[in-house]
C-alpha cells in the first residue's frame, strides 16, 4: 500500500510487517525502514535493496545504510 504523506510517501510491505518511507528531496534518494519486529528488520532492508537493485541497476552508483543506535 502507498501512502502520499507530506514531504514523501509510504509504502507498506505485505509480507514483511513494517513501512518504508520516502523523504522527497532534489538529489538522492532517502528512504527510512521501519519494522514491526526488530528482529525481522534485516527482511525488509533485503527486499528493498533488492528491488532497487532490480529496476534501478544501471542508475545506482552507490548505495549508504545507516542504521540508529538501539535505545
């Protein structure tokens, strides 16, 4: 499911629980995965990369994960 939000979209993952979120901006692209089930998140980054990597592979360069400290 998408979702237009401001400033993006969401896009919601069927199979893995969890979100993705798209910060629109005027170079690259930002996008933050959210999961339901910590534990579970690696599922989630796997599919998006991997579907980046599918329909974008020949405008890639590079690709940056950042991940935030657990509080």
């Amino acid at each position: 499911m998408v979702k237009h939000v401001r400033g993006g979209l969401v896009i919601q993952h069927r199979k893995y629980i969890g979100e993705i979120r798209f910060t629109r901006t005027a170079g690259p692209l930002i996008a933050a995965l959210k999961c339901q089930n910590r534990s579970r998140e690696w599922q989630l980054l796997g599919a998006f990369v991997g579907r980046l990597a599918y329909h974008f592979k020949n405008e890639i360069a590079a690709m940056n994960i950042q991940f935030e400290p657990e509080v």
